[in-house]
C-alpha cells in the first residue's frame, strides 16, 4: 500500500476517479436490466413456432441493419472525439462530435422510420411476442438513445464553448461510455429481434 | 361428506391425516428435521441464557478477536457438522425420495392399474376428465366431472393438469401433493391413494377474489366400486354427447405429455 | 508507519471541501444535499408506511379471527359499501399492499434509506456520500412512488391485487384489471429506479470516500452489510424493473410478454415472470437482512464490551451470501413443473447457502460469550434479533428440500418463514439501530424503560403471532385464502387463529410504546453526549447531532471497529473502549495503510 501520502494526483483527478466507479456501477446496473429483458426475449423467441407472425410479409431488415451502420457510426465517430480530445486536436474533436450527433439523430429518425414501416405491415404492440418485443423493447432501447443524444449534444455544445479540454473532459468520456453501451444492447437486439425474422 | 381430517395436537395442531401411500417419507422428512431443529433451538436458548445471566455487567469481557486458527475452526467444524448431519440428512432423504417416487412418473405410467386424470383449472373451479373405457382423452365416452375426484384405492393416480386463464395449483394436502397449473403448459403429478374416505381439494396459488372458494372432494373408493362408477358415468356421458359444444372438449392427448420436461 | 506530520493533510482536507451551510427551509429540509438530513427523510416515509403496512396486517388477522364480522373503527371508513365487513375482493388488495408496502416502503428505507444514508459516511470517516445530489433526487423518486402506491389505493377496481409477488397472469388485465395493480407495478418500477440510485452512491462512497486508515477490513460490519446491500441492489433490482416493464407493458400497451396463447401454442410464458422475479426477489430477501446483519454484529460486540468474533469470517460470510444470493432462486418454483435436474440443482444450492449464514450466527454466539453483556436497549433487540433469526433460519431447511415443500408449499409456514427472517429480524434490528443512534441523529436520549416495554411486546408479539403462523401452516392451513375455514380440514385452526391475531392486536399496540418514546424524546429528552454508549466508532467521536460538515479534521483510523476490553487501554486510558482514530498517549504513528490512493 502506498504511504499514505495523498498529494499525487490533482483534486479533479479523484474526483473523476470516483465518477468513473460511480459510471461503472451504473451501466452495470443498466446491463442487467438488458440482461433481463434479453432473457425474456430469448425465451419468447424460442417458444414461439414463427418469429414474426406468419401473415406480416416482408419485414423491413435492411432498414434495421441500416440503423445499425447508423448506430456503429455514431459510436465510432464519438470515440474518434475522445481520442482527438486526448491528442489536444480540439478542431477534430468538435467536428466528430458534430458527426457523432447528426448519425444519432439519424439513427433515431430512421428507427421511427422502422416502426412506421412495421405498423404498415401490420404489426402492433399486441401482435404476439413480437410486436411486444418491437415496439416496447426497440422502443425502450431508443429511448435510452435519445437520452444519450441529449447528452451528446450537451457535450457538442460545451464542446464549441471551449470547457471540453484534454486536462478536462470527463464528461465526453462518460456519454461515450454511455453511448457504446446503446450501441451494443442495439445490436443484441437486432440479432435477437430481426436475424432471422421471416415474416413470409 | 365425512369429515376426514383428524388433527391430533391441541389447537388443532399437527400433521393432517396421511391418506398416501407415498406421503409417509415427507412426514418423516418433517419430523426428523423438526428434532434436529429443536436441537439446535435448545442449544441456542440454553447458550443465550447462559450468556446472559453469567456474563453480565459483573463479569470481565475477554479481549479476544477469534482469529487464531485454533478458535475459528471450530466454528466452521460447528457449521460444517450441522450442514452435513442436518442439511445432509434432508438432501439425501429428497434426492431419493423425489427421484424414485414423487418425480417418477416413469414407473407410475408403467403401472397397469394406474387411473389417469386431466385436470382443467378455471377461475373458480376444477374440472376432472376421465378417459372413458376406449382409453383416450376427448373422446365422447370421457367422464367430466366439477370439482369432483373419484379414485380407487391402492392404484396410482396420474394427474396432467392445465388451466384456462390464471395460475392455480392444484392440492391434496392428505396426499402430500401438489403442482401447480400453469395457463401455456400442463404439468404433472401423481400419488396412490392408500384409505378410503373422501379428502378435501384445494387450490394453492392466489388465483383470484374466489380463490378460497376452489374446492374439490376426492373420494377414494374400493376398485370395484370405482369400476361401477366410472362405468356407469361414461354410459352417461355418451348419451348426453354434443359434439357442437366445443367448450366441453378441452382435453388433450394423454401421450404427448407423458415426456419430462 | 509513517509520521503523523507527513500525511499531508491539507491535501486530505481538500477531497472533502466543507461547503457553506444551507439556510433556507427549503435547503435544509426539502432538498437537502445533507446524508443526514436525507436518512431522516426516509426514516419518516419509512416510519409512516410501517404503520400503513401494520395496519393492514391488523385487517388480515381480524379476518382470520373473526371472519366475516364488521372491523371495529376502521371498518366504517374503509369498507362502508359493505357494513365495514371485508369482502373478498378486498382482502386480496388488503394482503398484496401489506406485503408490497412493507418490503419495499417501510423495511427497505428505513434500514437502508435511513441506516445507509446516516451510517456510511460517519462510520467510514467522511463529510459525505460521494453523490450527494443523486442522493437527493433518490430521497425524492422514493417520494414519487410513494405517490403512486397512495393512488393504487384510489384505483378505479381498488388496489393492486395479485399478491406482492404479482404472478401473470393473474397481475395482468386479465386477471386484475384496473388501475390500482397498474399503479403498484410502475410503483414498484419507481422505488426500484431510487433504490439503483442509492446503490450506486452506497458502493461508490464506500469504495472510494474511507478516510486513511479505515481499511475495508477495519469498516463497522454495518458498512459491510450495508455495502453488500447495495451491490445487490445494483445488480437484482434492474431485472426486477425488468420484469416489471414488461407486466407494465403488457398492461398498458396489450404486449403478450406473460400470456400464454393455447397449450400448444407460442406466444408468452407467465413462468418468464417467475424466473425474472425471483433472480431479483431471492437476492431482495438478503439486500433485506444484510444490513440487519451488519448492525446486530456490530451492537452485540459493543454491548458484550469486546471485539467481533471472527470478523473476517463475519466479512467471509456476508460476501459469501451476497455472491450466492442469484443462485438459489429456484426454490420459489419446485412447484411450477420445473425441470427435476434444474430443482434438484437449486435445493442443493438452497441448503449450501446457509452455510455462512451459520458462521455468521455462530460469531454472534460466540461474541457474547464471555463478554460483558449489558442489557440496554439496542442490545436487547440485538439479542432479540439473533434470536428470531436463528429460529426463521432453521424453518427455511424444510422450505428448501423439494419433497417438504410438496406439502408446505403455499402453506402458512411459508408465511411464518419468512416473518420470522424477513419480517421480525429486520424490524429487530432496525429498532435496535433507532434507538442506538438516536442520540447522534437527533441529539437526545430516549427513555430506557419505554424502550425496554417496547422491546418485550415487540418480541413476545412477534414469537407468538409468526410461530401461530408456523403452527398453522404446518396444520395444512393455506395463504391468502380470504376464509381458511372454507375447508374442512382447517376449521379445528380457528382458536389458534384468534389467539394469534389477539396477539397480533398486542403487538400493534405496543407499538405505542415506540411512537411514545420517540416522540417524547425528540422534544424532551435529555440531551445526548457525544458518545453515550462508549464505544470506537468515527460518528461517537463527534457532537450529537453531528455539525452539517460530520469530521472537523477528517479522521485517520488507526484500529478496528471493536477494541473493547483491550487490556492495554485499560491500563492506560482508564476505559474499555478507545475511538478508531483516537491515539494513545505513546502512539505519534499513522498506519501505513491509507485506502486513499492517489
């Protein structure tokens, strides 16, 4: 153990690392929660005889794996925005946070896109198991997106006034944190929820 | 209907009559774990006590943390001899019980003499489907009966049970056996009936305002007179057979079922 | 060791800056960022819904005794329509709210909004949680759901109604439509969200706010108890919240989540809702008592004037409990039609975990043994608690073998069961806690001749009314069940049902005696000392109340939690107790181990 001395790190720097516990506690509580309903998912899935009722037609998969691209992009361009913070290139941070936020939005303009298309079809929050898993999962999950997009452009906006600096940016590293973790319970979804979904 | 159930205690406490032929391993079960128990709670009082009546204010606390091996490993000897005499004695009563017998439906649908029975569980009431002298479920000569149960003594009885609508479970506390009925699956049990008398049914999961309304009568009867009944019973249900009431003809085939899940 | 005067303290001093004080009502009392002010605030709700939960425990036992009789007083108010007699439909709203209302809405904040809040930062030696604001918006989402139960109650078809396990279907519209169940499971949603928050601040803090010196293993087992909650909570309360969405949604929206389509069909699985619910709800049952733990190991090594026995073992066991805790959840289902293998699998994990519960009871033993026992009150509910427990503890060995269970399934014993662990033992412990650290919360001291008169109905009461209940269950009677004596079988209970809810109008009444003290003290008590119980921990060694900032000079620990009766001492401070920071006259050294890392 160290001596006890505790003039190492500046106060900010303890003050992150306790953001950070505090970060990591929650997006493990978040997890479990996604744990339970992936369980719940699995278990409806596996016990229906066709996922995706029969009589529904062509589901719109491609728009959904374009909502994926969308998502993974965002995520990237957010990540390159933490790595630019970190090299002191300020001009780059700004422009792919901009990025990261304008694929958000579009992601989230394309997922209502989605549902239109699937109310179209026909499918309704009470079309069996999947509907419920469409509309009150997908919808739950982009709820939490559009959380995270707030958020994004909070750090856009703070970004552009300048107080996001390479000493001082645990803000961009918990949103990032935070929007990595939408993303990757979105492609679980998508796996769980569409690969594989006939609707013929 | 004769009142069956002799509870011995004062208060009415104790076990209700065991009218089972398997019932007996978890009675025993209770009550070997009831004497240990009671061990133990004696040993607890008596420890208690003493702690407090002897090493009051007056007497000179010992300064000592329990962290020497020499100290705590008796607590962990304690912990572990209660664990494999008390927990061991139950696991190895259950493990034996539960696979040879109570969740042996193997041997049970082997039996010749074996009376099978679908149970549909409603808001508030039982419905009991015999298979009728051709041996198949839904079929006209099925006997249906409400809330009633008519078995023979010394056969198993082989019970499939589902429900319509909410969770119930079906009960025979003097057969020591329950399950419950749950609405998407049909679930399983069975016993031998061992004493002629008539026992109480009864549901055990909160099902609804009418919940404690749900109640059966099992009869146990003498073979020859369960033959008469059931004889007897199908002759009229044949004659009262309409095929366009679906709503009657909830029972399922016996064989699909018979697989452990 | 290092020396004193290299520690730099400013450096320690600036982690924890001491902010202004509030001064508006609305700051110190409303939205207060004080961990002391927010632990009152769920002591009251906590205190308040204790007696709403004990109230209708009162309307179930009247029931039971006299059934079918019009209630005395209440019955006017709450049933008029019919003559004040409960009817079906309503004891089943009656029982759910009691058990709902009393897990998540008395137990749960008073023993970890209330003990949580207070007890973490003082006993650990900081200024405050690590969150303070989350804190407060925690104190306040609780209040909202709060909200939301009180509306249940004005639902349109009554209150919720499917039992407080709230099995599908029967919870869902299909079984009990209304608003009042639909209020319950976003309820339920609600206090989960606030219980998560606190969670988080309760592990963070811990981990990241001990003063130097206060090593994990030299925390009061009541931080241990109250940590290892909180790490439950963060991991089992979202899949409950989980579970809950989904019966919300299948409510509001007509998802099909629970609702099974024909036998041989697809569509949902209402035993989905079982499996989601108990992975939450076995942990719930330790995130209940943990804190209980903690406090009593702590208070009977206080009060028998010596150290824990064992505490690492203590620790060990808690730990072990906690990491096991998911595991074990299936014996709530043997009777679902469960795969043998799987049933089989969780009996023996059942049985196993009960294991370091016994080391834990065992160090309880051991600890008053040869100690010095004095009889005040928090050490009698203490000795009250460890009591209860061990007898709720040994009655689960039946609950936990699957052949017993064919039988008692259901049964009251059931009921008896956990009244006994989760019931009695939490409430023993949690009046055992109020009235060891009123002095500190409130700065006076309560009478100990009330305190004494309240423990006695207390534990008497609550001896007989849940070993009636045991007794019961053991003679076949069933719960829930709105006229036990419908059957047969059950009607020679009848004498042992009204003695027991004789009792059980006792033990709610001598609750008057707590309501008196309380009350009585907090305006005229004397006033409290700075540690009027004599014992090492940080929050006696400053003034009761404590000022808003708790530690003028952070402390730096430099001993455990119990050194009673350490010959040393005596020898040289004339006591038998020393403060966990305090020096002795020949000691100028700081332990190496400071938690704080740079």
């Amino acid at each position: 153990m160290s001596s006890g001395v505790l003039h190492h790190r500046p106060l900010h720097a303890r003050d992150e690392a306790t953001a950070r516990v505090g970060m990591l506690l929650f997006l493990g509580s978040w997890a479990m929660m996604f744990a339970g309903l992936f369980f719940a998912l699995g278990v409806v899935r596996w016990r229906s005889p066709s996922w995706a009722p029969e009589d529904v037609g062509q589901l719109p998969t491609r728009w959904a794996a374009l909502n994926t691209v969308l998502l993974i992009g965002s995520s990237l361009a957010l990540q390159l925005a933490l790595r630019a913070v970190r090299n002191a290139r300020l001009a780059r941070m700004l422009s792919s946070l901009r990025a990261a936020f304008l694929l958000g939005v579009a992601f989230l303009a394309s997922q209502a896109f989605l549902f239109a298309r699937m109310a179209a079809l026909g499918v309704r929050w009470e079309t069996g198991t999947f509907g419920g898993a469409v509309f009150g999962l997908c919808g739950f999950h982009a709820l939490h997106a559009a959380v995270g997009l707030v958020g994004i452009g909070g750090v856009t906006r703070a970004a552009g006034r300048g107080t996001i600096q390479p000493a001082r940016h645990l803000r961009l590293q918990l949103w990032t944190q935070y929007w990595h973790f939408v993303g990757v319970v979105w492609l679980i979804l998508f796996a769980a929820v569409f690969a594989g979904a006939s609707g013929a | 209907m004769r009142l069956t159930v002799l509870a011995v205690g004062p208060l009415g406490i104790g076990l209700p009559l065991d009218a089972s032929k398997e019932g007996w391993r978890i009675d025993e079960m209770i009550n070997v774990t009831s004497l240990f128990v009671g061990v133990i709670f004696a040993i607890m009082i008596v420890w208690m006590g003493w702690s407090i009546l002897r090493h009051g204010p007056k007497h000179r606390a010992d300064f000592d943390h329990g962290e020497r091996r020499s100290s705590w490993i008796w607590t962990v000897a304690t912990a572990g001899l209660i664990f494999v005499v008390v927990d061991g004695d139950l696991l190895v009563r259950t493990l034996v019980s539960v696979n040879r017998i109570y969740w042996n439906f193997d041997w049970a649908e082997r039996q010749p003499d074996a009376v099978r029975l679908e149970i549909n569980a409603h808001q508030w009431a039982w419905q009991v489907r015999y298979a009728g002298p051709d041996g198949a479920f839904n079929t006209p000569d099925d006997v249906v009966t409400l809330n009633e149960v008519v078995l023979p003594k010394d056969a198993p009885a082989l019970f499939q049970i589902a429900s319509t609508d909410v969770i119930h479970s079906f009960n025979v506390p003097n057969m020591r056996m329950k399950v419950d009925a749950v609405p998407g699956t049909i679930n399983r049990m069975w016993f031998t009936p061992a004493l002629l008398g008539d026992y109480e049914i009864g549901c055990a999961q909160h099902c609804g305002a009418n919940h404690y309304k749900m109640q059966g009568v099992l009869h146990v009867v003498d073979p020859a007179q369960f033959r008469d009944w059931l004889a007897a019973a199908s002759a009229n249900s044949l004659q009262g057979y309409d095929a366009q009431d679906n709503s009657a003809h909830w029972g399922w085939s016996w064989a699909e079922n018979t697989r452990m899940k | 060791m290092i020396a004193e005067d290299q520690l730099d303290r400013e450096a320690l001093e600036a982690l924890q800056p001491i902010h202004h004080q509030p001064d508006t009502f609305f700051s110190k009392y409303i939205w207060s960022l004080d961990h002391k002010v927010i632990a009152k605030q769920y002591l009251w709700a906590g205190l308040i819904f204790f007696l709403v939960g004990g109230t209708l425990a009162m309307l179930i036992r009247w029931q039971w005794a006299y059934p079918g009789q019009p209630v005395p007083l209440l019955g006017k108010i709450l049933f008029r329509d019919s003559g004040g007699v409960i009817g079906p439909a309503q004891y089943m709203q009656v029982f759910t709210m009691h058990g709902l209302i009393m897990i998540f809405f008395a137990v749960t904040p008073i023993l970890i909004g209330a003990f949580g809040n207070f007890c973490i930062p003082l006993q650990i030696g900081a200024r405050d949680m690590a969150f303070p604001w989350l804190n407060a918006l925690s104190f306040w989402v609780f209040a909202l759901a709060l909200c939301l139960v009180i509306g249940s109650f004005f639902g349109d078809l009554g209150a919720a109604g499917a039992g407080w396990t709230t099995y599908p279907p029967l919870s869902t519209n299909v079984g009990t439509p209304g608003s009042g169940q639909t209020l319950m499971v976003a309820a339920i949603f609600v206090t989960g969200v606030s219980s998560i928050m606190g969670g988080i601040n309760y592990v963070t803090t811990v981990i990241r706010l001990r003063a130097p010196g206060m090593t994990y293993l030299r925390m009061p087992l009541t931080v241990w108890g109250l940590f290892l909650t909180a790490v439950l909570n963060v991991l089992f309360v979202p899949v409950l919240g989980s579970a809950a969405l989904l019966l919300f949604l299948d409510r509001v929206f007509g998802t099909q989540f629970y609702l099974a389509g024909a036998a041989t069909q697809g569509g949902g699985d209402p035993i989905l809702f079982q499996h989601l619910f108990w992975i939450f709800g076995h942990p719930e049952v330790y995130i209940l008592i943990l804190p209980a733990w903690g406090i009593v190991s702590d208070l009977v090594a206080w009060f028998s004037r010596k150290p824990a026995n064992w505490y690492k073992g203590s620790v060990l066991s808690m730990v072990a409990v906690t990491a096991l805790s998911a595991v074990v959840y299936g014996h709530h289902m043997f009777m679902t039609g469960v795969n043998p293998m799987l049933g089989q699998g969780f009996m023996i994990l059942t049985l196993i975990i009960s294991i370091p519960a016994e080391l834990l009871f065992l160090n309880w033993l051991r600890t008053i043994w040869k100690g010095s026992i004095r009889l005040t009150t928090p050490m009698l509910f203490a000795l009250g608690m460890v009591f209860v427990f061990g007898l709720g503890g040994l009655t689960g060995l039946y609950l936990g073998a699957v052949a017993p269970d064919f039988y008692l399934h259901d049964t009251m014993f059931v009921v008896g069961h956990f009244h006994f662990t989760m019931a009695a033992a939490s409430v023993m412990a949690s009046f055992a806690g109020i009235y060891f650290w009123f002095p500190k919360m409130f700065g006076r001291t309560t009478s100990e001749l009330w305190g004494k008169t309240h423990f006695w109905f207390t534990l008497l009461g609550f001896l007989v009314v849940f070993g009636g209940q045991l007794l019961a269950g053991y003679s076949g009677q069933h719960r829930r069940l709105y006229d036990p004596f419908a059957y047969q079988y059950v009607q020679p209970l009848r004498a042992l049902n009204r003695y027991t809810s004789w009792a059980a109008f006792a033990l709610f009444f001598g609750q008057l005696a707590f309501v008196w003290n309380f009350f009585h003290s907090l305006i005229r008590g004397p006033k409290a000392e700075a540690n009027p119980w004599h014992v090492g921990t940080l929050e006696w060694s400053i003034p009761s109340p404590p000022p808003v900032h708790n530690f003028d000079h952070l402390p730096i620990v430099r001993r455990g939690p119990h050194e009673l009766s350490d010959p040393r001492v005596h020898a040289r401070l004339g006591r038998d107790w020393i403060g966990q920071a305090e020096v002795l006259p020949d000691e100028r050294d700081v332990p190496a181990t400071a938690p704080a890392r740079g």
